[in-house]
C-alpha cells in the first residue's frame, strides 16, 4: 500500500512539471508592422477612371478612425462618397458612390493617420489613393508655410483651399462654394503641400473652421482666413507663405429683449463703434436713458426713465452701417434694487484700484461719505472716477507696500439712475511688498513707434500693456512672477489698438512681433532685457 502511494505521488510530480512546462508562454516581439495594400480596383494612379467604386484589399484587418478629420478629397465630391469600413474591422477598404465626377480631372484621396491595423493600431500613414477621369495624371506642386498673424501658436486643423481663376470667378466664391483643391496643414511644422494640381491661375486660402461646423466655405463669424497676396500662377509659382487672422466682424446689434421694468438688453456683434439708440415711441413723453455693456458678454443694457407709465417702445437704433427699428410690449416686471460690489477681492495690487460696479447706472457719489483709513487708522486721500458705458467706480489713492486700506462708504455715499442709495459699505484691502513682484525694463531696437507693447502668457492673454510712442525704455514695474512673452504691435493707423485684416479688401492686419524666447520674471528681481526688432 506504501509503494502504490510513492508510486501516485512520483506520477502527479510528473504531471504537475510536465503542464507547468508546457503551459509558459514566451510573449514575443510587439508587432509594429502597419498593413500592406496586397490589391486595388482600379489600381491606383488609373487614367480614364470610370468605376464607381474602388477596392482597396490589405494583408490584415484594418480600422478607420477620425475619418472626418484626417480624410482630405481634392476635388471635393458632392455628395460625399462612402467609405468603408466604419465602426468595424475588414480586410477591404471600400470607396462608394463615383457617380458625379467632373472629366479631365486629378482626384486624391489622403486618408491621413485615419488608417490602421486592427490588433496594435499600427497606422498606415498618408495613403493617397489618386486616379484621373482624364488621359493623365496633374502633377504640379504648391507648398508653403502658414503663421498665425496675431498669436505665437498656430491653431490646429488649418486646411489650404485652392480656387480656380475662371471666366466666373469672383471674390464671394469662398463664401458659396467649395474650392478645386484641398491640402491639410502640417501642424507640426505648419507646412502644406498640394499635390496632383494642374496649369492654371488659383486664389490660395487658408481656413480655419469649427471641426464641426467643417464645409470648406468661409464663415466670418466665427473662422480665421488668410490669403496668398498674389494669385497662384502655374507652373511658374510652386511656394507661398500666408498669415492666417481673425476678422473684425462688423459692429451690429440686435432685437432687444426686455430685462427689468426699466432696462431692455440688446445683444451685439463685433467691436463697439459708434452708435444711438433713440426711443421713437411712445411720443411726447418726458424720459431720459443710459446705455451701459455688461461685463462678462456682449449686450448693451439701455435704461428708460420716465415718470409715466408705459405700455409698449419702439427704438431706433442707428451704427455706422445700418439704421433699425424695433417694437416691444412691455411686461409688468419687478423694480430693480441697487446692487454694489467690487471688482478686487482680498488683493489689491500696486497697478490697481478699488473698482465698485452695480446691475443699475450709477448717478453720483458724495465723496464726504465715503472714507479710506489705513492700517494705522489714518485717513488716505482719494480720487475718483466713472467710467459711464461699464458704470464703473473708481477710488485712486496712492498705496504703500505691506498696508492694508479699509473703504467705508456711509448711507446715501452712491446713487443710482432712479435714486436708490446705498446701505453701508465695508471693502478691505491689502498690499504685498515690492518684493513680492518683479520689475522688467525692455529696451526696444530698430523699432517704429507707435506701438502696442504686451506681456502675454502661454496661451496669448495679456496680462500688462503699454502704448509707446518714444523709444525710451519702457518699465513693467510691480508685475506678478511669472513666465512671459513680450509682443510687439505695431499701430500703423495710430488708433491704440490691434487692426485685424479683411480678405474682400486685402487688407493685411497690423504687423506684429514677437520676442523669441520666453522671459522668467522672479519675485524682488529687476530683469532688463533688449529686443532687437528685424
């Protein structure tokens, strides 16, 4: 019975090791091999191509992905072909509905980083599948270069659009149809490069559109443009360079709506010219009106005072480019109380004041209310100021470093439009020392004034500005610590601000330069730093 049971025991070993062996995967290299075309019908790079569908067989299943974004068709089809497979794995890629192509034309299919294998997600980068409905395929070439004429990066999905210069061509074509040819900006190296073209004249255009609002045609509202200055001449031309900008929308406002029983909000686009709103009804009628812009969108706030009561208004409302009129029923609404706060928190910087804004116009302040008392209790002079379109207060005083400043502003110290005064007001504020900020001396050379100077942060948002209009060095004192960089304006029409470009007028925007490296600012540190304008 011993040896039977040494016997069982010896054999399970046995069995055990033997599995264990037999059981141990060896894992082997990673697969890094994108697919491989085995066959295409037609092939690609077919003459006379009349199919409406094209085959496309790999060595292994594949995948699309982002087919919307990576795919670009030169010339765009209408309707869109179908491409398959989506969704799914196959060893075919299907290209559907070839039923509407124009003769004697180069078409291109660059499928970008859309395709991959199935298993590892290997891509097959930039397949371009190409055929002709002519004799031949168009071989001419046009690359370049894109930069952002405003910003220090550019804006990723950027596409190049190529028009055709014929008999029917006209400025408004970007507007309404789509363009001959297509190429994808490189955004890593903000290059493009059209393939397939032929001989011709072409208007070249850079768009940047919404990705899901993408049609090919310019939206001014909301899509960058830039624009090749001279048509595209080929053979003869193979490179160009464009600065892609934002227009500046036209300044137009809209329908109002009524916001309380005394204030009617009309909505605006573009940037603030001159303008009137007129009230044409009811007529005969004793009434004064403010105008104020809401600070956080683009509305136009107008007060109505009157001491009758109304039923209804009618508002002209007149730009530099359009006269309106609108009629409004009005509601019962409820009046507005007065509603004071400040625009610093805790902080006050050494390049900043108090600031009190409020939801209804402010009238007048009476100074004797209102009282500023430093940390040792004594009372610190004080000017103030309104700005009447953002119905913003505010209180200059002359600040020391490590101090605190306690604002007391007494009963009936604010009044409104309609005569409601404030209660009690208690604001504290303090200050750091210098050393908690840093100081920057920049010395412009080979530089034409005047010009907009501006330290930015990475992602383009000014944080200090300067106006220059000598060649003195300008000093950014008290500036919070921080990674900048400097951009330079120049104000050609002398207006004090940025001038964007207007494709319908070939107006180029306002030169600007940048800095090229990135300044560090530290804290109790005077940083000098010379930039040399080419």
């Amino acid at each position: 019975m011993k040896e039977l049971k040494y016997i069982i025991g010896i054999i399970v070993i046995l069995l055990v090791h033997s599995c264990a062996n037999r059981g141990t995967p060896s894992g082997g290299d990673y697969d890094r091999t994108p697919p491989k075309i085995l066959e295409s019908n037609p092939e690609n790079f077919t003459n006379n191509f009349n199919s409406s569908e094209v085959t496309i067989l790999f060595d292994e299943y594949i995948k699309i992905r982002n087919l919307q974004k990576e795919l670009i068709i030169s010339p765009p089809i209408d309707p869109l072909p179908e491409i398959t497979p989506i969704g799914s794995a196959s060893k075919d890629l299907t290209i559907k509905g070839l039923d509407s192509l124009d003769v004697n034309t180069t078409y291109s299919f660059n499928f970008g980083q859309s395709i991959e294998d199935n298993n590892e997600g290997n891509p097959f980068s930039n397949f371009k599948y190409v055929f002709s409905t002519g004799e031949y395929i168009d071989s001419l070439v046009v690359k370049g270069f894109v930069k952002d004429a405003l910003e220090r990066e550019i804006d990723e999905g950027i596409n190049l659009l190529l028009y055709e210069i014929d008999s029917a061509y006209n400025d408004s074509v970007i507007y309404i149809k789509k363009p001959k040819y297509l190429a994808k900006l490189v955004d890593s190296t903000s290059t493009f490069r059209f393939e397939n073209l032929k001989t011709g004249k072409y208007l070249l255009i850079a768009l940047k559109e919404e990705e899901n609002e993408r049609d090919y045609k310019y939206q001014n509202r909301t899509d960058k443009i830039g624009y090749a200055k001279n048509f595209i001449e080929l053979p003869k031309d193979s490179i160009a360079e464009i600065e892609i900008f934002k227009e500046q929308i036209p300044f137009t406002i809209s329908k109002p709506k009524q916001k309380s029983k005394h204030s009617f909000a009309f909505g605006f686009e573009g940037e603030i010219e001159k303008f009137r709103i007129d009230l044409l009804e009811p007529i005969n009628i004793v009434a004064e009106s403010r105008v104020l812009k809401d600070k956080n969108s683009d509305t136009l706030y107008y007060w109505l005072k009157s001491e009758k009561e109304i039923d209804s208004v009618k508002f002209l409302v007149s730009t530099q480019t359009k006269v309106d009129t609108f009629k409004i029923n009005l509601r019962k609404n409820k009046l507005d109380s007065l509603e004071i706060k400040s625009i610093q928190s805790n902080l006050l910087k050494f390049n900043e004041n108090l600031e009190l804004y409020a939801n209804i116009p402010f009238s007048k302040v009476d100074a004797n209310k209102i009282i500023v008392l430093d940390k040792d209790s004594i009372q610190v002079p004080f000017t103030y100021e309104l700005d009447s379109l953002n119905n913003t207060y505010k209180f200059n005083i002359s600040k020391d470093e490590d101090q605190s400043y306690r604002y007391q502003f007494l009963p009936s110290a604010i009044e409104d439009y309609y005569g409601n005064k404030n209660d009690s007001l208690f604001y504290k504020l303090t200050t750091k020392t210098y050393d908690d900020y840093g100081n920057l001396r920049l010395t412009l050379k080979n530089a034409i004034t005047p010009m907009i100077v501006q330290l930015v942060d990475k992602i383009g948002g000014v944080k200090y500005e300067q106006y220059v209009e000598n060649l003195k060095p300008i000093e950014f004192r008290n500036i919070d610590a921080g990674k900048y960089h400097i951009r330079i304006i120049f104000d050609s029409n002398q207006n004090k601000k940025y001038d964007s470009g207007n494709f319908l007028k070939r107006k180029s925007p306002e030169k600007v330069s940048y800095f090229p490296e990135e300044l560090d600012v530290r804290a109790g540190w005077d940083l000098i730093q010379e930039f040399i304008l080419k």
